[in-house]
C-alpha cells in the first residue's frame, strides 16, 4: 500500500542547531506540503512543492527551507532551531487538487 | 488576508446528541473545503464539498457548502465516544497549483 511516512518521530534539539526532518511518500504525489501544528492555530503552511525542483513559501516559512530533488522526498530544514519552533510536524501529499493525505508527524522540541 | 475561521472551538456534549460544528472563510480563487478529523495522530479526509447547497453524507456524518454565504456545516447525529477529535475545516484554493489553509480546528469531546 502507498503511503506516507516521516522520521524522526520524535527529536529533542538544542538551540541554534541544524535539524532535518525527513518525509518520503510512495503515492507518486507531484505536490507535497510541509504543516506545523501548535495549539489555537491548527495547521499552518510552511513550504510546498508542486514537483521536483518545485519548492514555495507558506505562511510560516522564516527558519525553514526545504529542497526538492525526486517526487519522493521532501525534506524539511531548520537552519538554525529556536524555542518557537517547538511543535508537531505534518508532512502531506496529494494529487492536484485532492485530499492531503499525511505522515504520522513529527514532535520536535527545542530547548 | 486569506482566513479559515471555525467555531466553536471546543465543545462537550453527551453520547447521542446531534452536534453542529460551523466553518466560515475568506480566501481568493476558491476551490474546495474540505473536512478533516484528527484523533491522536494525523488528519484524515472525511468530505470535499465544491458545489454548494449539495449535501455529502458518510454514516452519521454529513456536510454541505454554502458559497454564497462563504461557510460550511458539519452534523453528527447521534454521536459516539470514538467521535471524540479536533475536526479541521480546510479550502484548497489556487489556479493551477494548488494549496490548503486549516482552520484552528473544532475539539469535540463526546461523554459516555
């Protein structure tokens, strides 16, 4: 079965420290998004990709980057973590213009 | 500013009860909204409704669009314990590519 899978699942960093959170998808999705999620605010947009060598800004993107070099992958990059970056990461893809379907999250912490 | 707006944010009702959950949004190039409950994990797709005033139903759950008034309801009727989540309402909006925007979801506790 094609799936969505993220890794780590969970990550306890220290601030100021380069952290990559991994996604990889076998649904052979052009588009795929990177979410955070943090109480009162739901889920919030940081990057997306509309096929390789695609990548785009969300809402939230400062303090992130990602890169996108196969219809795989879409690794998501702090450069340099801060506290408020502490949160729970969703990785996505869909067809254009259908359903997300999502990882299992990331929950990463920074201290 | 493009904005997805749900309410109420929390609500406990009793096993049984028929509940209403409301979602509002103002965003440019529409395209769809979307529904979405989120139990201890990831999301997962309940209804995608682009046409307003028709209906979308799966079991006790139920959904409709009203673009003229921008929001959208979703009903469960007699609801369980294992309906307790956050319901997320989405819109997918662009033209060409296109991209979601969450509201701040609905946490619905449902008491045995």
């Amino acid at each position: 079965d094609a799936e969505i899978t993220q890794s780590p699942r969970h990550k306890i960093t220290e601030t100021g420290r380069q952290v990559t959170l991994a996604c990889h998808q076998t649904w052979n999705h052009n588009n795929m998004f990177w979410y955070r999620q943090d109480l009162g605010h739901g889920l919030r947009l940081i990057h997306y990709s509309y096929g390789v060598q695609d990548t785009n800004k969300g809402e939230v993107s400062d303090g992130y980057s990602v890169s996108r070099s196969n219809t795989e992958d879409l690794p998501l990059t702090l450069e340099s973590a801060a506290s408020s970056q502490t949160s729970v990461y969703f990785c996505a893809s869909s067809e254009p213009a259908g359903e997300l379907f999502f990882g299992e999250g990331s929950r990463l912490t920074v201290l | 500013e493009d904005k997805v707006v749900q309410s109420p944010l929390s609500l406990v009702v009793h096993e049984g009860d028929t509940v209403t959950l409301n979602c509002s949004y103002e965003v440019t190039n529409f395209r769809s909204l979307l529904w979405y409950k989120q139990e201890k994990k990831a999301p997962t797709f309940l209804f995608m409704l682009t046409s307003s005033g028709i209906e979308k139903k799966s079991g006790r759950l139920s959904s409709i669009l009203d673009k003229k008034e921008l929001s959208s309801i979703l009903n469960i009727t007699a609801t369980q314990t294992g309906d307790s989540a956050i319901y997320l309402c989405a819109v997918e909006k662009g033209t060409g590519g296109f991209k979601t925007i969450f509201g701040a979801g609905t946490r619905l506790f449902v008491k045995a």
